[in-house]
C-alpha cells in the first residue's frame, strides 16, 4: 500500500532535493513536490514489494528498522540481481522527473556490499536497465541512505524498482522508501530565443538525449535551438548491441523530434575509439583482433556496413556527419591516435568513412571532429592531416572543434587564430560541443558554485562568443553539448563534481552564460573622447552612450542561515545582482516572516531600499530563549529564505 501525501517541501528539505549538490544562489525554486510512493511497512504489509527474480524472499520484520517498528528483509539472494521490487508502472509517468530515496542495511553477519538502485523497463518484450542510484557501499552495522533521480524517456508497458548489489547475495533490510515526484520550473518564455540573437551568424543547437524531447526540456529546446544533436543516441554502442542487431529506438526518437520541430540535424559519430563494442574489433572466432590483412578487410567492411545501414536510414534527415571523432594524437609522430582502429586498418579507416558516406549519402556534409583544437600541436597535427586527405580527394567538408572549454581556457585570442588556420583550407567549420567547466584543474571540487565564478564564466562566454562571431563566414554552426546543467557529462568527468558549464542552470532557468551569448546586459564601453585634427584645436567628446539597464537577475544573502542569542542582535544584507554581475540600486525589498517566528524574532525594518552596490541591511533581533525561525526575502518575482536559529 502506496500513501499519496501532497506535501509542501519547503526550506532546507525542498532546496536539498532540488539542489543536490546544494546550488542554492539563484532565484528559481520550484514551489512544489510530492511525494507519490511511500513505503515505511508499519502496518505489517509488503506494501507491493516482492520478490524479483522469484528465489528471494522478501518479508516485513521488526529485526531492524531505520523508523517506526518495521523494515523490509530480503533473503536468499542467489544471484547480484536478486531483490526486492515495485511495479511503479502506474506510478511514473514519461518526461516527469522522480526523486527516489530508500534506507538500506545489511542483515547481521553480512561483509559490506555495494548496494544500488536500478529500474527495469520493458516495452513490447524488450527489456532495458537503468541505474538510479550508483552502486554505494553499505554494511550491516549502519542504516544507508541512497538517493538519486529519474526521468523515464521512453514507452514502456512493465516498469519495475528494485534494490540489488553488485557483488555477493548478501540478505539486506529496506526501509522509509519514497518517490517524489518534483514539479518542474516553467522555462522563461520572455528572453530573447539563441537562435534569434544568432541568426546573423550561425545556427546554434545542443546535444540531447531521448528523454529531453519531453516537458521542459523539449521546450527549452524549441525555443532555443534550430539544431540537434543526439548525445550518445547515434553512437556504435548505442546502435549496434551485436553484429547481427541495429537499434534504432533511441536515435529514431532524436530525428522525429528534430523533423516535429523543423530543426536539422548533426549526425554524431560514425567512427571512434570509444563507446564501441567489444565485438568491432574480435576476429571471426571471438579473440582480439591482430594486426593482419585478414582482420584489417574485416574491420572495414564491418565499417562500411555500419555506416552504409544508419547513413542510408537517416540520409533525408541528418545534413552533417561528423564522420570520425578524435582521430589526432599530437604525441604521435605521424599525429594519428593509435587506436584499435588505426592498429588493424592504418589510416584506411579514416578514408573509408568519408569515401563510403559520401557514396551514400552526397548531400551530407562531413566533418572531422576532435578536442583541444587550440591546442597549437594538436591543430598542426589535425591540419596537416586533413590537408593531405584533401590532397587525395577525401570528401571532408569541414573541421569540427569540440570546444570543451573552462572558465580560463582557451583565450579568446587562441580561439581566433585556430578559426584562422583552418580558414586556410577553405572548408567550413562548426563549433560541435561547446560548453565551459566552472573548473581549471582535475581536482577542484565545489559544493555550491559561487555567484563570482558564474559571472566570471559570463564574461567567459562572452569573450568566446565575440571571437565566434567575428567569424561568421568561417563557422556554419554552434552546438553546445547538453541542454542544461542538469544534464552534463561534465559532474562525472574528469571526476564526480558540480559542474556548470552551459547557457541555463539546473532548473532550465538563463544563467549569466546566456546572458553572455546575447550580450545585453553588458556595460557600454567608457566613451573615448574623440580629438578631431586641427585646423579646429577643440577636443570633441563622442555623445556619451545610454547605459544599459541592469536587470534583476539573483538575490543573495549575507549571511545564508545565521545563529543569534536574545543578548544581541544580528544584521543580515542582502544583495540583488543583475544580470552580468551589475548591483540593481533602488529596488524594494522585502523581508517576511510567519505569524509564530513573529513571536520568535523581530526585524527593524521590514522594507528597504537597495543602496549603490545592490544591498539592503535588515537588523534582526531574537524575542526567545530557543527556536527556528525563516526570514524570507523578496524583491519583485525574486526571493530566497534565510533560516535563523535561535541559541542561548
Ligand atoms: C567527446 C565526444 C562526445 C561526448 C563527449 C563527452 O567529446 O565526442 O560524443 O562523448 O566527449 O560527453
């Protein structure tokens, strides 16, 4: 038995669940979730959780429990995949986000496993797995908490939630399991569209997974972008599970959604070293292949199969192709990666790729896509060899430059001169998975990330951008890899970590990164006093440009929560930064607290004005000995909440 209980989430429990890595610093907080399945077993009952497999045996016990009298045991695992699960197939609905959450611990005896939280879903017969929650260390002397989120991006006909480990059968107890289900941001639907503010320079689009062509996030998309590309849909190991088998489930997805919408489409990638099945490279009799003729017209003409069957599917739908993806190693001598590719078919891989997309589909445009192309030796390197392969007819068509960058790099300026050099060969090129780390080292690793470093990245994008645009005649198209920072490769890679390096923030809201690209919000240059020349000696100054209006972008405290005793009283300021980093001055602000903190502190002056640098300082007293209480702070569709607590 499932509780449906509409709750308001409100301070630290809503901000945590939808700020899990505890970004709290922008105005837009969704004002509600629920909580649609809560399982605590108090009443004795499995509440619809059973065995999964059919060996283990799942009952209701008062052995051990995280709160209340009873948890749920599983025992007699035989297999990792064994355990307890729940049909939520009536329960999770396309497209919505979920916030699953369950305590585990292992029985009494049990040596410490590594528990996860994993969804079957089913569709027609065919089963597919995802993860949840990442395999967590649990032992038998601790109740664990696992928490994760979801997003269903596809039919389905069977949906289950189960809890496994991912070594050993060891039997565990569950308790206090909750799906909420978090109600989304509306996107802002008054800004300016990308695609509008860069119709004079080049398309713009964003990389995507299947279950982005939903809800907000496809609204995002629409509104933003007339480009797509599918993130991992189009990759060998999404489309190519065995020899004998295509899947086209996911990448079918991505083009209907981009035809739906009128968008085009890059294909991306016929050819890499990574996410490509193991079988690619096994000779016919499953062993790894060696270097050898035979292997060598093995793996090209697996080669051409492959491109010839997903080039010839999408040939009316896709223009671009990024044909082969990271072919460059600069510390080779001869400047090729020495992948497994290269290893059995030398540089003939690369060859064969253009020449058999070319073949099929002659309207595509190709590309050859790799990172680090500011990199001086890489884009020698990378130069050298697509001036060869033109030399020798290889239908290239363009370069494409990953442009994963960070907030200190590439410069500006490096970015010009590597847009310059390829210019040279006279062949296009697009920009193919821009975004910026807010990092600049591997190791760094932030809890939130602060207002300064987002501005910074701000002004970041709009320095790239201004170089970008100075190069419309060479650059056809920009994409960004991901649609918004709730989704980037980035917070797993080159480590697990907030990262946020794209135009909108975790909730699908304009960051200063987008503001960066539309440029509107910039201060106008100080005006240079122009001198004109005799015969006339006056010096005459250019009329002083209108300033632009700084726009009410984030509200911030200073403190965040705060401890105060009855013998003083304490001062919290708070800030409204407008977009770019500018103060907004004179704004009103408004502080509020509720009918019972009335009777636990007192505010001087509810209402202020902001000063010159954006701030407003609220004198706050407490009235009691001990007790919470939550200020919250206004200013016009902005606000953010500060909790007090009241010590001795
Ligand atoms: C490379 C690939 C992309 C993607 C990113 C990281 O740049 O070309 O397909 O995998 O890495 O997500």
């Amino acid at each position: 038995m499932s509780t449906q209980l509409k709750v308001f989430m409100k301070g630290v429990l809503l901000l945590g669940c939808l700020f899990p890595f505890g970004l709290l610093n922008h105005h837009a907080v969704a004002d509600d979730s629920t909580i649609i399945v809560q399982n605590d077993f108090e009443d004795g009952d499995t509440q619809g959780w059973e065995p999964r497999i059919g060996d283990e045996v799942v009952s209701v016990t008062s052995a051990d429990l995280h709160s209340g009298n009873y948890s749920l045991l599983t025992t007699n695992r035989v297999n990792e995949y064994d355990g307890p699960s729940l049909n939520v197939l009536s329960k999770i609905d396309k497209g919505s986000k979920y916030d699953i959450s369950v305590w585990v611990k292992l029985a009494p005896g049990e040596t410490t496993s590594n528990v996860q939280v994993s969804i079957e879903r089913q569709f027609q017969g065919t089963a597919n797995y995802d993860t949840i929650v990442d395999a967590t260390s649990v032992t038998a002397n601790e109740w664990v908490n696992l928490t994760g989120s979801y997003r269903l991006g596809f039919d389905v006909d069977f949906l289950s939630i189960y809890i496994e480990t991912t070594s050993g059968t060891a039997s565990f107890y569950i308790d206090d399991f909750t799906i909420t289900f978090i109600s989304p941001l509306p996107i802002q639907k008054d800004i300016p569209s990308l695609k509008d503010v860069l119709a004079d320079y080049f398309t713009v689009g964003a990389a995507l997974d299947p279950v982005e062509t939903l809800g907000v996030h496809a609204e995002l998309v629409q509104k933003h972008y007339n480009v797509i590309v599918a993130g991992d849909a189009m990759k060998w190991d999404t489309l190519r599970p065995s020899e004998s088998q295509f899947d086209f489930t996911q990448s079918d997805i991505i083009v209907q959604f981009a035809k739906d919408n009128d968008m085009a489409i890059r294909g991306h990638t016929l050819v890499w070293h990574e996410q490509t099945p193991d079988w690619v490279f096994q000779d016919e009799n499953g062993n790894e292949m060696q270097p050898t003729p035979e292997n060598k017209s093995l793996l090209l003409q697996r080669l051409e199969t492959h491109i010839r069957t997903v080039v010839e599917r999408y040939k009316d739908d896709v223009d671009t192709w990024d044909v082969v993806n990271e072919p460059i190693d600069e510390n080779e001598p001869n400047c090729l990666r020495q992948n497994l590719w290269y290893q059995i078919t030398g540089i003939d891989y690369i060859i064969t790729a253009f020449r058999i997309v070319r073949e099929v589909d002659p309207d595509a445009k190709l590309f050859i896509n790799d990172y680090d192309t500011t990199v001086s030796s890489k884009r020698t390197c990378l130069y050298n060899l697509v001036h060869d392969l033109l030399d020798q007819d290889v239908p290239i068509d363009g370069i494409g430059h990953q442009m994963h960058t960070n907030i200190e790099s590439p410069t500006g300026a490096e970015i010009d001169e590597t847009i310059q050099l390829f210019a040279d060969l006279g062949i296009d090129q697009q920009i193919t998975e821009f975004d910026m780390s807010v990092y600049t080292n591997d190791t760094d690793k932030y809890t939130t990330v602060s207002e300064e470093i987002l501005i910074k990245q701000g002004d970041r994008y709009k320095e790239i951008f201004d170089v970008l645009k100075q190069h419309k005649d060479d650059i056809s198209t920009v994409i960004f890899w991901g649609v918004a920072d709730d989704n980037t490769w980035l917070k797993t890679f080159p480590i697990t970590r907030l990262d946020l390096p794209l135009p909108f923030d975790e909730q699908l809201q304009a960051k200063h990164a987008y503001w960066g690209i539309v440029d509107s919000w910039l201060p106008s240059p100080t005006p240079t006093p122009t001198v004109t020349p005799s015969p006339t000696p006056t010096a005459t100054p250019s009329a002083p440009p209108t300033p632009k209006p700084c726009i009410p972008y984030s509200i911030v405290t200073d403190p965040t929560e705060l401890e105060i005793s009855t013998k003083e009283s304490t001062t919290i300021t708070v800030t409204i930064i407008g977009k770019g980093g500018c103060p907004v001055t004179g704004q009103i602000v408004k502080a509020k607290i509720g009918s019972e903190d009335k009777e636990r502190i007192k505010i001087k002056q509810k209402e202020q004005i902001t000063g010159t640098n954006g701030e407003a300082a609220f004198k706050i007293t407490a009235k009691k000995m001990t007790g919470n209480a939550n200020i919250t702070f206004k200013a016009g569709d902005l606000k953010t909440k500060v909790k007090v607590k009241i010590v001795n």
